[in-house]
C-alpha cells in the first residue's frame, strides 16, 4: 500500500512553476499552464499520486507560494503540507 499521496489543486496553482525548477518529478503543462507531478491522476479539483517514498516532492510543496500542492501521508493520515 502507497505510503504518500501528492496532490496539485489546479484552482489554486498559478503556473509560475516554482515547484518544477526544483523537483522534475512536476513539469508545466503547455495545454492547461498548471503544474503536472509524474504518475497523476485526474481529480475534480486538480490531480493525485500515491507514492511509496517520496523524492523532492515536499520541497516543491514547500516552494510553492500558492500552497497548491498538498502531500498526506496515508499511513498515519497526517497532512504533511
Ligand atoms: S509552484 Fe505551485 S503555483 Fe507554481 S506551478 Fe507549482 S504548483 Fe503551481
């Protein structure tokens, strides 16, 4: 069972892609100008990956000035971020 989920709200995610210069596990889209994480998929508000460990994703949560990355982990159900 995934440990982690990682989460992108595409409401809130402007495209200036400050989480993508850190961590290529995202990348901007050309088609909708939000922030894409590898592996996702769609959700009503955005888009969510289960991960067994997580690689740079919490410090691109973190750089991220909008707060549209979210990161729980699934274990212990504890929002990281
Ligand atoms: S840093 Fe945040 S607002 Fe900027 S592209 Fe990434 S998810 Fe979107």
């Amino acid at each position: 069972m995934p440990k982690f989920r990682v989460g992108i709200d595409h409401n809130t995610c402007q495209g200036f892609g400050a989480c993508v210069e850190l961590c290529s596990k995202f990348e901007l889209s050309d088609e909708d100008g939000k922030s894409h994480v590898e592996g996702a998929k769609k959700l009503p508000s955005g888009e969510a990956v289960e991960l067994d460990e997580l690689e740079c994703h919490k410090e691109a949560a973190e750089a991220c000035p909008f707060n549209a990355i979210h990161i729980t982990n699934l274990e212990t159900n504890e929002k990281l971020i």
